[in-house]
C-alpha cells in the first residue's frame, strides 16, 4: 500500500526525558505544558537494548510492539506502557539507536503506534531500518511546534538530506514496497556519474561492486565519491538465529512460500547467539515461554537452512557453537576486497581483512537474498594513522577505548563514517589486534572499520585458508594517493595509556590512572567476538601464569569467565597450554557463543549490585544484565579479576 504523502500527529507526542517525573507524568497522560518538554534534558544514546532487551527479540512479530522500551533506563515502561499511550511521535536526544542493529528495536515502536521518530542525531543502522520498516525519523525539531498544532507534514520533508534512493525508500513506505516498484521499471536508482578520482579504500570497493543493470548483472563504475547512493553486489551475506526467522518471515511474506535464496553459496547462518540462554535465563522469563521461544528460533532457522541448502554453523555435541559468526567470517569465509555484509553490527570486524563488511537490519538481509543486492550511501571515511609501538600492558582495546573517548564521536560526528586504519604501528599488531580495531569501529557510530591488509593480514589466511600468498595479495584494495578524508588523526601508538569505559556507553572511555574510586568487582568476563580470539588468550594467560607463580588465583568472590570465539581458538588455547593455567587460577571456562555480551549465557550479572570489568566492546544499560559493565582491555580484566577490583595491568605485571 503506498504511503499517504502527508503526515499528522495524533497529538500524542513523547518526550523521553531524563527527569524521571516528567517522563512519568507523561506516560499517566497529563498534558504537559509544550514549551516545558521543550526546554527538558532528553535522554542521549538510547541503545537498540533499551528498546527491545534481548528476551523481547525472541518474538518477531506485532507482540514486539507490547515490549517496546521496556529496557530503557529508569525502568517507567512495562509491558504495553508505550502502546497503551497511544504515542505516534517520540521525541529524544543524541544517537538514538545506538548499539545493535537489531531490526525488533523499530518495528516494536512501529507496532506500538510509533509513526515518527524525532532526535538530535540518528545512528546510521537504526535510521535505514527505519526507513526499510515504513517508520518515519527526523532530526527537525521545528517540527515539533507543528505537528501539536495538528499541522499537516508533506512527507518530502522527511526525505530532506536523505540520498535519492533513500528518499524514494521512504516515499514508498519501506524497502519491499519500493524495490517492487524498483523491479517493475517505475522506480530506478540514479545513475552514477562520478568522474574519476583519487579514491578510499571503501569508495574503491564500492565501485568495483556497483550494480550498474540489474537485469543483466552489470557491474562497476568508474569512482564514486562520498554521498553517491547505490545499490551494490554483495560477496557474503550472513545471519544468526537471533535475526534469521524474522527475516525469513519477510522474505516469505514479500515474495512468496517459493521464493529462493541466490546463490546460495555466498550465503551463511550461524546458531551463536543464544546457545547458552537456559543457563542464566531467570524462571519468571522461563514461566513465560520465552526459553521455548527462544529454542524456537534455532528450529526455524535450522529449518530455513536445510530448505534452501545453506551453510549451517550451529551447535557441537559439548555444548556451544561451532564459531560467533564474527571470527568464523574471518577465519574462514571473508577475502580481501570483497562486501561482506550481516544481521550484526559487528559485521565490520571483517574490515580487517580488507572487505568493506557492515551490518543490515533483517529488511535488508531479506532483500538480499533475493537479489544479492543491498543500497549504500557512500560514506565519508576517517583516517588513523597508526605510529609507534604499544607499550607493554598496552593494548588495541584501549586503543579503541581511547579514540571512542575522543570529541569527534562523542558528539556524534562519526555516525555513519567509515574508520579507516593505516601506518606502520598497525602493520606491528597482530592479526586479532587489528580486528579488534576494525570490530569496534561501530561503537563510535561508525558505518564500519577497515585497514589496508599487510604481510601480518597475508600470512593468515595462508596459514588459515591454505591459500596462496600472491592470490591473496592480488585481492588487495589499498587508497589512492591524494584520495579524501573528512578528518585524518595521527596517533603515537606509545602514548596510548590503559583505558577503561565507564557503564553506560563505550565512548566513556578514561585513563585507568583517573578511574574515580577502588572499583570493586563480582564478575570479570573475557569473551566474545572482541575478547575471545587467539592472542586474547595469550594475553588473560600472560596475567594469569605471572598470578600462579605469585600463588595467587581468582580473588575470593569474583566470578572469572573465559570464553572462546571458536572452536578453532580453543584448540589453539589448549594447544598452548592455556585451558590448565585458566582452570588451576579459578576460572570457568566456556565454549563459543556470543553469551554474555548480549546477556544470554554465563558472565551476565543477575543483580543491579553487581558490577562486571569485560572484555566485550559495549556496556548499555542492560546489555549484559542489569549490573554496571566496566569495558577493558583482556590484560585488565584478567589482573583485575585476580586482585578483586579494577588494576592497572602494567602495574600488576612488573609488581
């Protein structure tokens, strides 16, 4: 059905504030003065966690729009609170949508009643999805004075600064309605007409991708530049059991019980998410069907992949998964110059070996199994030059944790970028410390992360792949000289200090040296796609080993977790020898799943009271139970894990 081109408020418009009692009066139904909600201090960074926690994403269907927001911080929204409002305008403040790129998050407003989002900025997964979904986002707050005047909004002003594809997205009211209208000839993507230039990395991969026909699978222009919008071929696409059933719903629903996935072969699905749920799930969510719900979702995705012939990463006889989708794409699927794309912001891990790797919302994924296809705005790209060494106790999470601290993403300027890593300090790091940097581009709003492959990068996937040194290095995609940035950043490797991430956002990233207070902790956690790959085993073992030799273990009453990102890297610590030096210290040791980043599996706090020190790459409210998260480097949690509280690394190594 096409959209209307005009939008009017029912008049119900929510403001989210930080002042709990506004927020409070608002949702009882008071009319609140305008010009008070007006001058309140909105709530920033509300992640996709807030708006649907975990649990709520094992529905995926109109049932979401009973939970939506339930997870936001201050805990005023129970079930059906936002629905039962009948709200269709929020109102927030910077990034909105931060996190995830969970497609439940704005459907489940969508399915409330939510017809229009309005917030300070909008981060770049969420707003496709959004648009994808039919739901309108702005960041025009002189809007707001109109729409409670019950004035009439054509619906073009929603397009405003949107690239042309985008706009005709959202004329239409979401991806399915338009590419049908794409695929009968009434709706045709701009053709690129940009001359050629000195090109980025990304800019240059794009082009080489860029759907010229359709019909006839014509490929490649000669450059785009930054704002370009286009469709592009994709080499992967890849999703877990967490996103994949709602996906295929769509798929199913748009085109038919029939349709088939192309070429399936570049195609994947991994059981990783919730594999170790029934551990830590409590009984009221097990009471309310949502454990049998959850294993529902692997059933159905088991079933989608035996249908269509795919690719099945899933569970092993003693317990866990296979591999997090994240290190089995670079262990053993991604190459360098490809597109890589998934149902996980941590998609741009990949970016590591060269591919322009990003996350889609199930929207997206959906459409592309159809046609390979998926739109791109060329993004701006950032530049960090990489110089020096690290120091010993040093490592590329605080790296990462540093340049996330820094005003540039603070203040939102990096939605949307691509970060792109360069110099000779990366080419020092090794293979998971570069994917360390490229997985957590999308922490600072990134469109995703990527680094030019060196002999580092080359090396690996001969080892891993078998592959040939020159085919590798043939596949290699490195920046034009003289190609643009919109900000280049040079950063002395040796002057990066220890960092930690304060709850609530990564970007909250301080030198341990100013760490307000003796942080006292119950949980240490060294996992996930970030913290769980092989030379992050070789760091928690460093610590650990120097603790043993001290006749130290675990301090008392800390919980201690370790946790594989694949079967491969667990081989690899018990080759080491680092499976006994882990047991004999006290930790528990767990096999690959994504577990407790998404709190779903051991490691996740049970208690507001409880405070973690992790290895993971994000700490939103609730993200990994509803205790505070401290993210650090694998060096810190592991020494802070021994002394009972967060520790310098380097000082608990030459003590």
């Amino acid at each position: 059905m096409a959209r209307p081109d005009r939008f009017r408020s029912n008049g119900r418009v929510l403001f989210l504030t930080e002042d709990a009692e506004l927020l409070r009066r608002q949702l009882a139904g008071e009319t609140v003065p305008l010009d008070t909600l007006l001058a309140a201090k909105l709530i920033d960074n509300i992640s996709t966690d807030e708006i649907t926690p975990g649990w709520v994403c094992f529905h995926y269907d109109e049932t979401l729009g009973e939970y939506s927001l339930v997870g936001l911080r201050g805990g005023l929204f129970d079930r059906s609170t936002l629905k039962s409002g009948r709200f269709d305008v929020i109102v927030s403040g910077e990034s909105k949508g931060c996190g995830s790129s969970r497609e439940q998050a704005p459907y489940s407003e969508l399915a409330a009643g939510v017809k229009l989002v309005i917030a300070r900025s909008i981060e770049k997964i969420y707003g496709q999805n959004c648009q994808n979904i039919g739901l309108l986002t702005s960041t025009d707050f002189s809007l707001i004075p109109r729409l409670a005047r019950g004035e009439e909004i054509a619906i073009d002003e929603f397009t405003s600064g949107l690239d042309p594809i985008s706009a005709d997205i959202v004329r239409a009211g979401g991806l399915f309605e338009y590419n049908k209208l794409r695929m009968a000839g009434e709706r045709t993507p701009p053709a690129i007409t940009t001359a050629p230039r000195p090109m980025t990395m990304v800019e240059k991969i794009i082009a080489a991708h860029a759907v010229v026909d359709a019909k006839t699978g014509t490929l490649g222009v000669p450059a785009v530049k930054p704002g370009d919008a286009l469709f592009v071929r994709t080499d992967v696409r890849f999703s877990h059991e967490y996103v994949t059933p709602m996906a295929d719903a769509l798929f199913v629903a748009a085109l038919g019980k029939d349709a088939k996935v192309a070429e399936r072969e570049s195609v994947f699905t991994f059981r990783d998410h919730l594999t170790f749920l029934g551990d830590v799930m409590d009984e009221k969510k097990k009471s309310m069907g949502l454990l049998d719900r959850a294993s529902g979702l692997a059933d159905t995705q088991e079933r989608f992949a035996k249908k269509h012939a795919l690719k099945l990463y899933g569970e092993v006889p003693a317990g866990g998964s296979e591999a997090i989708c994240h290190n089995a794409v670079i262990e053993d699927i991604a190459l360098p110059g490809q597109i890589v794309t998934g149902t996980d912001s941590h998609t741009c891990m990949a970016g590591a070996l060269g591919c322009f790797a990003f996350g889609v919302g199930s929207t997206d994924m959906a459409n592309a199994w159809y046609t390979r296809d998926v739109r791109v705005k060329v993004p701006e790209t950032v530049r960090f030059v990489l110089r020096g060494s690290l120091r010993p106790g040093v490592s590329a999470k605080d790296v990462m944790l540093h340049i996330l601290a820094q005003p540039f993403f603070r203040t939102s300027r990096g939605i949307g970028k691509v970060l792109e890593f360069a110099g000779e300090g990366l080419q020092a790091l090794p293979m998971d410390e570069q994917a360390t940097l490229t997985n957590m581009a999308v922490e600072a709003g990134g469109f995703t992360g990527i680094l030019e492959p060196g002999e580092v990068v080359v090396d690996y996937l001969a080892s891993m792949r078998g592959l040939s040194k020159d085919a590798i290095r043939a596949r290699i995609v490195t920046s034009d000289p003289g190609a643009e940035y919109l900000d280049t950043f040079d950063i002395d490797l040796a002057d990066v200090p220890v960092m930690v991430a304060t709850p609530g956002d990564p970007r909250n990233g301080v030198p341990m040296q100013q760490l307000e207070g003796d942080v006292a902790i119950d949980i240490a956690y060294g996992g996930s796609c970030t913290g769980g790959k092989k030379v992050d085993m070789d760091m928690y073992a460093l610590v650990l080993r120097k603790a043993l030799a001290r006749g130290q273990k675990i301090a008392s009453g800390v919980h201690c977790y370790i946790q594989f990102g694949s079967q491969h890297i667990r081989r690899y610590a018990e080759q080491q020898g680092y499976v006994d030096v882990f047991r004999e210290a006290g930790v528990e040791l767990i096999n690959p799943s994504c577990g407790a980043c998404i709190n779903a599996g051991p490691g996740s706090s049970a208690k507001k009271e409880q405070v973690t020190v992790s290895a993971i790459n994000r700490n939103f409210p609730g993200r990994s139970g509803p205790g505070k998260v401290y993210l650090a480097s694998p060096l810190t949690v592991a020494a802070s894990a021994v002394a009972g509280r967060i520790v310098d690394p380097i000082a608990f190594l030459e003590g």
